[in-house]
C-alpha cells in the first residue's frame, strides 16, 4: 500500500527556503517540526506494514500531527508575510 506523504515540505512545497531558513533560526519552530516529523514517522510506521495498535490511538497521533502542522504553517505563513514587505 502506498501511503501518502505529509511531511513538511511535501504539504509546503512552495514553503522550502521558510522551513529551512525557520528551522535554523527559530528554536521553537525547530522543536514542533522535530514534534511533527516523529509523529508523522509513527502514523506511517501504524498505517503501514508495522505494528498494530488501536484505531484510537492512531486517531490521536493523527489530531496530534494536525495540530502541529496548524501552528507550523502559521508560523511559515507569518514569516512569510513579513519576508515580502
């Protein structure tokens, strides 16, 4: 089964130059990507030919991994917004 990609820059492509440049510079940002990346890693290791667990749990990792992409991309869409000026 091929399983979707949502990684950063896959969901942010045009984002590339904000997330690297972001995760350099800014010590908090570099902490939720570090946060997103292992919960996504864990959805596909789920999702995938990995263990087994609850669909509960894998709903959770899912919302988790939601709401850190949330804050992520509006801490992009912030700088790049004050970049463009």
């Amino acid at each position: 089964m091929s399983l979707e990609k949502h990684d950063l820059i896959h969901e942010f492509p045009d984002s590339k130059e904000a997330i690297h440049h972001l995760k350099t510079t800014n010590n908090h940002f570099a902490k939720l990507f570090e946060e997103y990346h292992e919960l996504d890693h864990a959805v596909h290791h789920f999702e995938g030919d990995g263990e087994n667990t609850s669909d509960e749990h894998l709903e959770d990792l899912k919302k988790q991994r939601l709401n850190l992409k949330d804050q992520l991309s509006a801490m992009i869409r912030e700088y790049e917004s004050s970049s463009e000026k």
